[in-house]
C-alpha cells in the first residue's frame, strides 16, 4: 500500500540525534593505534555506508514483497556475516563463521584492503538477496571505485575474499530451512513454502478455540477484504547461527482463557488503547514501523548506526558491531517463531472480541471517526485496515524477542545501557491522519528502556497483550547473553 507519508517516516529513521555517549566500557574503542588517526569514522566508515545501503534496499524490500520480518532479518543476517567473514581475513584474531580462506599476512592488513573485501561481500550478496535493486547496488560500487563485474575467487586478493565470504554465507542459507529456493517438497517454485503444513485451528469466519490464533480479515485499497494466511510457519525449523536451536530458551506457556491472568491482560489492553495519549500513538506508530520499513532487525540497525555515530566508530568496530547485532536479530526471530508456532495462541483481536461480545467499550473505530463507544466484538487494534494485525500467532511478541535481543547485544557490546537517542513524530500521521496531534519528541536514554518501549508498544496498540512481551523480552535477552559470550566472543578471538 502507498502512503503519501512514507518518506516523512524515513526522513525522521535517519534524523536519530547524535547527542551523549562514549565509548565506557568497550575495549576495542578505547585502544586505538594512534597512527590511524585519519581513519574514517561513524558514518564516514565504509561499514556504516553498506549498513546504510542494506537499510535502503530492506525498505524497498518492504515496500515491494510487503512486510517479511523473518525473512528480512535472514537476508541482513548472511549480509553482515559474510562481511564479517572477509574482514577476518585481515584481523590477527577474528575466526571466519563460513568462509574457508587463510588469514592474510600482516603487511597486507590495511584499512584499503579491508574498505575492498568488505564492499565486495556486501555487494555479492546483496545481489542475491535485494537483486531488485541491483542498479542502486552496482551504482554504489562504482561510486566507491570498485568493478562491479570482478567475479574473482582469488583469496590472495580482497576482491577474492570478499565474494568467496559471500558465497560461502549464501551457500550456508540453501539448506538451512527456509525454503528461500523452493527445494522443499511440494513447494512448486514457491520460495518460503511452508512445508510444514501448518493450517489455524481457527478459520477467519469462525473461532473453534478461543486460546489458539485466528486470521483476520484486512482490507486493500480497493475495498476488497482478504485473510493473509500465516506468514513463514515454518521458521522455527530455520537453522540458528549463534544458538544451539531454536527452543533453547523456550519460554513457558501463556496465561489462558479462564485464568485471572489473562482476563486481566486483555483488559489491560482495552484500556489502554482507549486512552492513548499523543506520546503514545507515536510510539506505536515508530515502532511498528510504517509503509517502507526494515521491520525489526533493520530498526535495531538503525539504532546500531545511531551509536556508531554516537561512539565515532571506525570499520572494525562497525564490521564487528553489526555482525552481533543482525545474528543476535535474526536468531531471536527463530526462537520467537519456535514460541509463537509451538503455543499457537490467540491474539488480543480475537480475546477481546471473546471478553467483550454484546458489551459496549471505547476503541478506536478507525481512521474516520477516531476513538469512541462501540460493541466489544467490532474492537480492532490501533492500525490501518490494510495491516490490522501481524498474521501469526501472537506469544512471544517478535517486537520484544527482537529488541530485548538486539538492546542486550548493544550494551554487552558498547559496555554500557546508555543510549542518549531521541526522534520527533507527528502523533497520527501512519493511523489517524483525520486527526493529527501537535508533534512529540520520544526519549530514548538507555538501551533496554529502548526495548521495553518496543514492547510496550505492542501492548499499546492492541496486537499483543502484556505476557507476550514480557516473556518476549527475556526470550530476546537469553538469547542475545547466549549468543555473545558463546559465539561472538569466540568469533571475534578472544575466547
């Protein structure tokens, strides 16, 4: 769906203010050689130019194949892997998760050689994964003076190492159970087939168990009403990279119907959708993202490239701290997918209706008319029709597996929970452009306040209630404490 505000919404993504910060806590910032002093740094770095570059080209993703959270998060994960992968070749320590090739001697260790073997990863597998927009990549790489058309496998040579780094990572990804080359049985050319067979408990028209997820119904711009089936059930069989499996840290059940618990919690949310403030409309609306996002792992991104800046990385930081990041993002998703498909259950569209069926509640009745009184079973959550509610069920949330992981791996990185990050929003513009709030600026001061507000969001806006995120916030921080001191730590040399 085209929104005339989606480029006021990637404007305010990349207006993150610079302010506060340090490099507390992380050894790597803190121990420069001084005769690096004109290296480039924070958005100056060759490493935050892709990153930037895999954020564009994950925003036409969205706006093209609309809203793939899981899938996108896969493609930036093997992005920044194989970067990573050519860069170890020129680091005295750093172990390669995929590629086989040599470390390179210590002459040959420069910041050119890297600047060459990064770019040609990122380019050769970013052809794989966003091939629609190979002529923004090509054009980059000329920009940078590198050939787009050196195919090169010579790992004596940066440009070797960086496509060898991209095709061991793709190589990694055609069995590793996403299906992303239709191999599986009975896909008939269809990538991301679900071979698992997975079919709802409940139709769209009728819910047989109250406790399990219902489809709903969305309508298109042309007034059509459709029920998108479940997005990528098969996920939690996709192969984790830094986790041991997908229900390592699989937390346990949901509050059901009967109990007090959940009777409460969807309460929670219809009060609280009912009364949302102007700071709160915006939260929602920032974090779900809006038309042209990089969904969760490239939001988290973003947030990395803010702190980039922040802390004035160089590439090695960069390289290393993006390599964390999109792991740690991409394997929460697994794991969340793990939960949400192994419990099946309902989301607060469907319990409230449930709760609340022949009572009157205040809601939100839609763009046109706004908050006031209406039936329990018309309630909808604080979204466009066209994507009323995430098509999967709903424990854990993916928005708290997602941020309480990626917000954890940032401060085991940096050291510190400090963020110092802060955006301005006009309250209504991606829901309720009928009736637009004065703007609001969002506090963002520390790194796991970050991720407790993207949780809460979720709660906020009706698509998740209060158990989601909280056990997917402890979901996403299990998984992000596993991954650094048993995966990264050891990619990086120093275990």
């Amino acid at each position: 769906m085209k929104y005339p505000q989606y480029l006021f919404v990637l404007m305010l993504f990349s207006l993150f203010l610079s302010s506060c910060g340090g490099n507390e806590g992380n050894e790597d910032a803190d121990n420069h050689d001084s005769t690096v002093v004109d290296e480039p740094r924070g958005k100056d770095n060759l490493a935050y130019k892709w990153a930037k570059v895999a954020l564009d080209a994950t925003a036409n993703d969205t706006e093209w194949f609309r809203p793939r959270p899981t899938i996108s998060s896969r493609f930036l994960s093997l992005i920044f892997v194989s970067i990573f992968d050519a860069w170890s070749c020129y680091d005295d320590k750093a172990i390669p998760v995929y590629l086989n090739a040599e470390r390179r001697p210590e002459e040959e260790r420069t910041l050119e050689n890297k600047e060459k073997a990064i770019s040609y990863a990122a380019y050769t597998s970013m052809m794989e994964y966003y091939y629609s927009d190979s002529v923004m990549l090509t054009n980059f790489m000329n920009e940078l003076g590198f050939d787009p058309n050196d195919h090169s496998m010579d790992p004596a040579t940066p440009q070797g190492i960086g496509n060898l780094a991209a095709v061991a990572a793709i190589e990694s990804g055609k069995n590793d159970g996403s299906n992303q080359y239709a191999t599986m049985e009975g896909s008939d050319g269809m990538p991301y087939y679900d071979y698992t067979q997975y079919s709802p408990v409940n139709p769209v028209e009728r819910n047989n168990d109250i406790n399990r997820w219902q489809p709903k119904y969305f309508v298109k711009e042309t007034g059509e009403k459709y029920a998108p089936s479940c997005l990528t059930p098969h996920w939690y069989l996709v192969k984790t990279i830094g986790l041991d499996s997908a229900s390592q840290f699989r937390p346990g059940p949901p509050p059901m119907v009967g109990s007090e618990q959940l009777e409460r919690e969807v309460q929670e949310v219809v009060d609280l959708q009912a009364n949302l403030t102007p700071e709160e409309m915006a939260l929602v609306e920032f974090m779900r993202d809006g038309p042209k996002s990089v969904q969760q792992a490239g939001h988290w991104l973003i947030f990395a490239q803010q702190i980039s800046v922040r802390d004035n990385h160089t590439l090695d930081e960069d390289v290393k701290m993006y390599f964390l990041n999109q792991v740690v993002a991409r394997d929460a998703f697994i794991a969340s997918w793990d939960s949400k498909m192994y419990y099946d259950f309902a989301r607060p569209f469907a319990l409230v209706h449930y709760y609340y069926k022949g009572k009157t509640i205040k809601g939100w009745r839609g763009p046109e008319e706004g908050w006031g009184e209406l039936k329990g079973e018309d309630w909808r959550p604080y979204s466009p029709e066209s994507f009323l509610c995430p098509p999967f069920p709903s424990y854990t949330s993916g928005h708290s597996t997602v941020s309480g992981a990626c917000s954890k791996a940032l401060e085991l990185y940096t050291g510190t929970d400090e963020f110092g990050h802060s955006v301005k929003l006009v309250p209504g513009a991606l829901t309720h452009p009928n009736d637009l709030r004065d703007t609001v600026t969002l506090e963002f001061n520390t790194l796991s306040e970050t991720a407790e507000m993207a949780g809460q969001s979720r709660v906020l806006g009706g698509y998740h209630i209060q158990a989601d995120n909280q056990a997917g916030l402890q979901l996403g921080r299990d998984v992000a404490t596993y991954i650094y001191n048993n995966f990264y730590l050891k990619h990086i040399g120093e275990k």
